[in-house]
C-alpha cells in the first residue's frame, strides 16, 4: 500500500492521505485550502472517515484546510508542538503515535526549517515536509530556521532511517514525486557528505526570495486555516459572498432575529448544544451528524420548514455554526433552496483567546449575546 499524494499547483505542495483499508479510518498530512472540495470528494468517493489532520510545520506559501476538515468532517487537527499553533487539538512531541485504523503515524521531531517542524514516518515511509525535499532542503532564513538544527534532523534522525525508507516530500517544483532516505544520503547536493561547516555556508549562501504569501500564510496557519476576519467590529450591512447574500457580525445577526427578519438557524451537532450551549429560540438544524460528521439527509426539508414556520416577514435565512465554517456551506445550500442565505462570522464561540489577543470579541456566545448552557 502506498500513500494517495495528491499536488496543489499554485504552491507546488503535497497532500498526503493515508487510511487502513479495513476500517477506512484515515488521516491527512499538509491539506491545502485550496484543494478542500478536491479532497472532499476523495474522502466521499473512497468511502473515508478522516480522523486526523497533521501539519508538518506552519507553512508560509499555502493556507492549511485543517480548520475547515475538522468542521466539516469531523476530524480532529493535530500540530508540531514547537510551532505555535495552538488550535490544533493535539500538540505533537516527539515519539507521539497517531492511529487510524489498525495502521499508525510516529511524529519525529526535525527542527531547521522551522524551530517545531517534523515529520511524520508510517512502516517504510517518511514524510518529510520541507525538511528533506528531492535533492534539497528546506529554508533556514525566517521562522526560527537554523541551520545547525536542520543538519541535525537530516544527518542524525532522517538520514538514521533505514536507506529502503520513501521519503515523501512536502514540495518539489520538478515533478518529481518520491524519493529514498538511501538515494539523498548519497547524493542530495546540499547535505550529501558535507560537514556542518559546509552545510551552513551553502544554506547562508541561498539567498533565496521571500515567500509571497508569507504575511497572509503563516498567520493564518497559526489558527488551523480559519481566518476569522470580522475584525471584531460589528458589520452594519452584510459583506457579500460568493454562493449565498452575504456574511453578517453576530450582532447584526441578532438585531435581524430579534426583529423578526430572519430566523436563526443553529447548524452544529445536537452534540454541540449539549455540551457547549445553545441560543434559546434558535432553530436546531443540524448541516452534518455524527457518527462521522455525515451529511444529516433530513436538511433540506428541516430548514424549508422551520422557514416556513417562521413569521411572514421573516424573509432572511441565519445560519450559525461554532466558528463560522460549516455555516457557509449550509447557507450555499440554502440559497439552492431558494433562500436568501446569511453565514453568521465567527460563529457560536470563534477562538476567543485568539481574539483576546488581537483585541477582539469571537464568536456569538463570547459578545453577550443570549444564550445558555445546559
């Protein structure tokens, strides 16, 4: 069995999925943001329950879905612990095992590119991020990079690796797609048979250029890919959107609901009222059900008739979700019912510690707004 490796063109990156072809239990290493509905076919067309997301660093050229997987599907994030990002629901250390199914991934701490960065090995496969490319290496220059680490990681645990071990690159810019841990110890240009001394003067000597979407990438990927932009202050008109009316704060939200011009549609889990809270008088619809997060198939006629229930003015649709992804989705769909469709920003809690620190609010329940807990 090998891993499905799949690219995204605009960052040259490599998405890897891998699951236990008994269970069908499954993980996903380095997704792309801009390969969800890609990967999200996948996943429905093999029959998938994605139970992880894995980041091998905070990367600085793409925005990670991890965020959006774990609304949408279920899965839960998982992240170096050196690298800050502290909305994965698993900080990973060195040695750490995650199971899918019978099979397993070992997280192998290989700081340089980044001071947190790792790879993740699976029976005779390593993936090595932007630790070890074809033929390279990552970048030592920003984000805590150092070159003395990263020859560590390459000489003293990658290049431990038996020489029959696949090296699965996060990147590589030449169509070439796999490599062996035998094949770079022997010939990789930048680490073959060099010293340490040797090493640093040709990482020093890159000078390579800056990464392009690092001031919007590397932000984003700290929060698991979900760029929670209301900037806290309330909206008083709706933003438009693609595929439904339009995204609106919390607040104005509620001023429409308490009026009467909408209805308020509570999308999570019955799962996620219990054990988080509710808004009392929303309308529980829930867009996807465990087990497995599945489409709930009773959507469509839940939410026609919770509309129709509704007062006659009440012509706008609110949709709420925790933080304002799984939201989206749901008022897509409702705008193919032929709704008018708002995603409600942040959701029901946002990352309020994440906004703490920029000086925001999150999501409703954090903005004094009603709602309960029971």
């Amino acid at each position: 069995m090998t891993p499905l490796q799949l690219f995204d063109p605009a960052s040259s990156t490599y998405t890897y999925l891998l699951f236990d072809e008994v269970t069908r239990e499954a993980l996903i290493i380095d997704p792309v943001d801009q390969q969800i509905e890609r990967d999200l076919a996948i996943l429905r067309e093999q029959g998938l329950k994605l139970l992880w997301t894995l980041e091998t660093h905070a990367h600085a050229d793409h925005i990670t879905s991890a965020g959006q997987l774990a609304e949408l599907v279920g899965a839960r994030t998982a992240a170096p612990s050196g690298c800050g990002i502290h909305t994965a629901a698993m900080q990973l250390k060195q040695g750490d095992i995650l199971r899918f199914g019978q099979e397993q991934v070992t997280a192998l701490h290989t700081p340089g590119h980044t001071a947190g960065s790792m790879s993740f090995l699976w029976r005779d496969h390593v993936f090595t991020g932007d630790t070890l490319l074809i033929n390279g290496c990552g970048r030592t220059d920003f984000q805590s990079g150092s070159p003395e680490a990263l020859y560590d990681s390459l000489t003293q645990v990658l290049f431990g690796l038996p020489n029959a071990t696949t090296v699965w690159p996060g990147h590589d810019y030449q169509g070439r797609t796999r490599s062996t841990i035998g094949a770079e110890k022997l010939s990789n240009p930048r680490i073959a048979g060099k010293s340490l001394a040797e090493f640093r003067a040709i990482m020093d000597g890159l000078n390579l250029p800056r990464p392009k979407r690092i001031d919007e990438a590397v932000p984003a990927n700290l929060h698991s890919g979900l760029r929670h932009d209301a900037g806290g202050a309330e909206l008083t008109h709706p933003r438009p959107a693609a595929g439904y009316a339009g995204d609106v704060s919390p607040e104005l939200a509620y001023r429409w609901w308490t009026s009467g011009e909408a209805v308020l549609v509570d999308v999570r889990t019955d799962a996620e009222r219990e054990w988080v809270g509710f808004v009392p008088g929303a309308v529980p619809v829930a867009w996807k059900q465990w087990p497995g997060m599945a489409m709930n198939p009773t959507f469509d006629t839940a939410l026609q008739a919770a509309v129709q229930l509704a007062e006659p003015k009440a012509m706008k649709v609110l949709l709420l979700c925790r933080s304002g992804v799984r939201s989206i989705a749901a008022a897509k769909r409702a705008t193919e019912l032929g709704l008018v469709a708002y995603n409600i920003l942040e959701g029901f809690e946002g990352d309020p510690d994440d906004h703490a620190h920029r000086g925001q609010q999150g999501g409703w329940r954090h903005r004094g707004l009603p709602w309960r807990q029971n």
